[in-house]
C-alpha cells in the first residue's frame, strides 16, 4: 500500500508549511487526487487518521477532492472532461486526444493556527 507512504511524505509537507508559517496546528488539509493517480482514497484517508495523531495535524479535517480525467482533443481543439474511461473525446469522436488532468494528487491547501 503505497499510501502510507504518500500520508507520511504528505505530513512531513504539512509540518515544514506549519513550520514556515510559526503555525501550531494545522486544522484542514486538502488534496486533489485524480482518477488515474493510482492512489486509492479511502486508503489515504484511513492512513491519514491512522498517522495524523502524533503530528502537528492530530485535530486536521483531511478532505479529498476528486479529480476526474481531462483532455485536450487535437482534433477539434476542444477541453473536455471525461465521464467514463472512454479515452477519446466527447464532440468528435477523435482518440487523437492529451490528458491534460486527472493523473496526479496535489497537495491544495492547508489551514493553520
């Protein structure tokens, strides 16, 4: 399970923020995690609570916004935003398509005290 990882490398994150910001405690934290980042979120979240509890975000909200696939079609020049993983894009039908989100998980915010 890499997600203990990630929550560890995510808390030290949020403790050097703190630390940057002379913050006692951090009360929220936010991530945006996409569909195709391979990180499963009800992981995160249990390992989040599981490790949070010795560090500076014992009393932290963790919540999760979930980012789903977004391409940019080279065909027709459109944004769009997948509802399934049908890899091609919605207008034209065209698979000549760029995944422009929804593969990664970023660190969005924090909120401290």
């Amino acid at each position: 399970m890499h997600e203990y990882s990630i929550v560890q490398s995510l808390l030290e994150s949020c403790e050097e923020h703190a630390r940057q910001n002379d913050a006692k405690k951090v009360t929220k934290v936010i991530v945006k995690i996409g569909v195709l980042s391979g990180v499963e979120p009800d992981l995160l979240k249990t390992a989040f609570d599981t490790f949070k509890e010795q560090t500076i975000c014992h009393d932290a909200n963790f919540l999760i916004n979930i980012q789903k696939i977004e391409i940019f079609c080279h065909k027709c020049n459109t944004k769009s935003t997948l509802e399934k993983h049908e890899f091609s894009c919605p207008k034209c039908e065209s698979v000549d398509i760029r995944i422009t989100d929804g593969e990664d998980m970023y660190l969005m915010s924090l909120e401290l005290e």
